[in-house]
C-alpha cells in the first residue's frame, strides 16, 4: 500500500507541515508516495521522525523492484528517515547510546542499498556516510568499529567529489578529523583499502566547518568547530562561536544536547579565566553530533 496527496512540494507552506501526514496517512491506497510532500515535511521543525519512518518503511514493502531508480528514492529516504529516529534518543547512559548504535546500524544498510544500485548518488552517500560514522563511534567492537569507519570514509569521499562545498559535506570533515584525534594507532593501521586515511589537519578542519556555518549555522556545528579550536589553543575564538551556537534556535534533542555541551565549555572556560589559565577541555562528547 502506497500513500499520497495531491499537491506537491512548491505549495507546501510551513505552517501546513503537521497536516501534512495526517494527509499522507488518509490518502487513497494504490497511489504512488509523494515524495516532494515527504520532503517537505522531513525539513519542517516540527518533523514528526516516527511517522516519517513509517511511511517510508510502507513504501519500501511495497516495492516489487528493489534494485532500479525507483528503488534508489526510496532506500536513501528510508535511510534519512531511520537516521533521524536517533534525534528522539536523550544521548546520556549506556543504554541509549545502544539505541542509538542500532538505529544508526539500520540506517546505514539502507543507504548501502541505495549506494549499490547508484555509487555516486550524493544523496545515499551522505546519509550513509553520517549514519556509519555514529557506528564507528558508538561500537565497542574493534573489527565492526573499523568496518563502519570505512564505510564512512568512501562515502564522505564521494560526497566529497560530488559537492565539496555543501555543508554537510563541509561537517562531516571536520567530524573526521576529531574522529582521527581519538583514533588509536592500532586502528589507522587497520584502515587499509581504496580509500587512503587523510593526515591529521586541525587548520584545514576548522577552514571547512567555518565555511559551513556561514552557509547552515547548526548548534552541533558550533559544537564540533569549538572542539576545533580547543585542540588548536585558540581559546579566545572559542569563547565567541560558543556563543554564537548558544544563540542558535534548538530544534531537536541533538540541538539541545550540544548547547548543554557549549555550556560545560563556556563555563570552564569561565573558570580558567579566573585562574589566569587556559588550556584544553575534555568535557565534551561529540559521539553524539
């Protein structure tokens, strides 16, 4: 069963992105999904992850070709979809980040669906290249945790290729420089393959991340360029993007968790300067960004 609504994305006001699954939900059956109203709605504030989810895990058993361009939409969207769930989670304790794990897992497979039918899809690299990453951080295997880095790695590479200044592209970037930071020697070693592990460059990484904040200014973004910085000893710029994130409107969990993080900073920040000192932090987690 297929859902779908009559008007599409170009009449979609905000205003209307609650009611648009209530329509989705009620349309005729045997109707292709409208993807444009789906879209519409996976961008809107007020997104509801859950339903998202769902009607796109419908269109998906629906499916009599898993494997030809219709296919292809509607794997990377799944992917998105399930992605997005994680924004649900409140990211303290062992247990969420389980869930956590496990959604990412889910929404990787997904996208490796839509990889294969399109290698150079920029779309189905993107969420596979965010979702295999929160993977690699997360998994306490060693081999799994390897797996899912390389998995992480072509497809950033491919974005990379593809749209280099887009600023998700642009974010992951300088996420993987963190990731390197943390990374022990054993596991670089490990990294073996088509795809080369880029060197250590904090400055270049704090290039990409400025450029993408012009662009789309995110509360995670700031987060992870603050992190940045910190490693860099630049602990003056750190204090002006921590509130400049801090100033940003929260729309998820993920956004209300990375302001909590900005608020450690800001805070020992704070404190350092009392004392006359300065120095790095290890107070934030960015695993859940």
């Amino acid at each position: 069963m297929y859902f779908a609504i009559a008007f599409k994305q170009s009449h979609l006001p905000s205003q209307i992105a609650q009611p648009i699954l209530a329509v989705l939900a009620m349309s005729p059956k045997c109707a292709p999904l409208d993807l444009a109203a789906w879209d519409a709605e996976a961008k809107s504030k007020s997104a509801d992850y859950e339903k998202l989810y769902q009607l796109m895990m419908q269109a998906q058993k629906e499916l009599t070709v898993t494997t030809d361009d219709k296919a292809l939409e509607i794997w990377w969207r799944l992917a998105k979809a399930t992605f997005m769930l994680t924004y649900n989670y409140i990211y303290e304790g062992a247990g969420y980040y389980e869930a956590i794990k496990n959604k990412a897992d889910e929404a990787s497979r997904y996208a490796s669906k839509a990889v294969a039918i399109q290698a150079d899809h920029f779309e189905a690299n993107i969420w596979l290249a965010k979702s295999a990453a929160k993977v690699s951080q997360l998994e306490l295997d060693a081999i799994k945790q390897i797996q899912s880095f390389k998995a992480f790695l072509s497809a950033l590479v491919t974005c990379i290729s593809l749209k280099p200044d887009e600023p998700r592209v642009l974010f992951l970037e300088g996420r993987l420089q963190l990731m390197l930071l943390t990374m022990s020697d054993e596991h670089k070693a490990a990294i073996t393959g088509n795809v080369a592990l880029p060197d250590q460059n904090l400055p270049l990484a704090e290039s990409k991340l400025r450029k993408a904040l012009q662009q789309q200014p995110t509360v995670p973004g700031h987060m992870i360029l603050a992190l940045i910085l910190l490693e860099l000893d630049k602990f003056a710029e750190v204090k002006q993007v921590v509130e400049k994130g801090l100033a940003l409107e929260r729309n998820t969990r993920v956004d209300e968790y990375a302001a909590n993080q900005l608020e450690k900073v800001k805070a020992f920040l704070a404190e350092e300067a009392k004392q006359g000192k300065g120095g790095p932090v290890a107070l934030v987690n960015p695993k859940n960004v």
